[in-house]
C-alpha cells in the first residue's frame, strides 16, 4: 500500500512500505538522524516483528526518512521517526505519521476495523522540534523515564512518553 503525500510528479514526495530487504538502507537513514544510530544488525530483526511495519518517504527515488511502527495487543507504538536532515522543515514527520496512522486503520480487523488504537512513542526531553511537531498532531505527554537515554559525553537525559488517543 503507497500512501502518496502529494500529487505524482516526479519532484515530489511518496510515502512507500519498505522491503524486507531495505536494512541497509533504513540503517544508513537512522544514522544521518542519530548520533546513536540503528545498526542494520539491529533493525532486521525489528523489521521481522509481528505487527511491525515501516513506511519510507521518497522524493525522486531518493528516501528521505522513514517511520517504523509496532502494533498488537489493542494498541500501537512508534519505534523510530527519522528525515534526513536536507529534508527537515517540510512537514515530512507529519507525512509519515499521517500515513502510519492510514496504515494502523488499514490493518485493522473485526470489531476494531474502524478504531485506530492509541499511539505512543518517547521522544528526548530536550527534542524540541519533534516535541512540537508530536503536539501539533494531537499527542500528550502521558509520562517520563528519567534517565531514559544516554549520551556520549555520559550525561543522560529524560525520556517523555506520549500518546496519542485517536
């Protein structure tokens, strides 16, 4: 399933699921965005997860960013959201979880086909960007882990956890 973010010209954006194959890929993406990035040894096993699914942004062949999502038990987690730095501004992030939200009601089944579950994810205390964008969309701080993620440098920072209540 391609969830096209705009019209097809060959300039602009498409949001695409990403092959079984693409670690490479997604690993080279996670490390244009995180100082501690995904290795591909790391995310193959991710991608092979039940109700796991990730969904690429492309711009002229050329991916972007990408979303990785992991659904079951009634409920939904954002694993990882990266866009290369080039690509930031543009409302990308949004674009992949729009169409990740698209995907979650897609996959739906049963009693449930129509609900989209909540969703969470942890972002850095100090992530002000994705922080405001996380907002903008409807998501609320529903907690903190103190400590959460570690730097080089040794200091350690505070994971908030957020989720969104379709």
């Amino acid at each position: 399933m391609t969830h096209d973010v705009t019209n097809k010209a060959p300039h602009e954006r498409t949001i695409r699921p990403a092959g079984e194959t693409e670690s490479p890929l997604l690993a080279r993406l996670h490390k244009e965005c995180f100082a501690k990035a995904w290795s591909q040894k790391q995310i193959m096993p991710m991608l092979a997860m039940p109700g796991a699914f990730v969904l690429v942004a492309e711009r002229a062949g050329t991916a972007e960013g990408f979303i990785m999502v992991r659904s079951g038990g009634g409920e939904a987690e954002i694993l990882t959201i990266c866009v290369v730095p080039s690509a930031r501004g543009h409302r990308l992030g949004q674009h992949l979880i729009t169409a990740s939200l698209a995907h979650l009601l897609a996959c739906a089944e049963g009693e449930d086909a129509k609900a989209l579950p909540p969703l969470f994810l942890e972002v850095a205390e100090s992530n002000q960007a994705a922080r405001a964008l996380y907002v903008r969309m409807g998501f609320e701080v529903v907690g903190k882990r103190p400590n959460y993620y570690r730097h080089d440098d040794g200091s350690q920072e505070t994971a908030l956890m957020m989720k969104l209540q379709p």
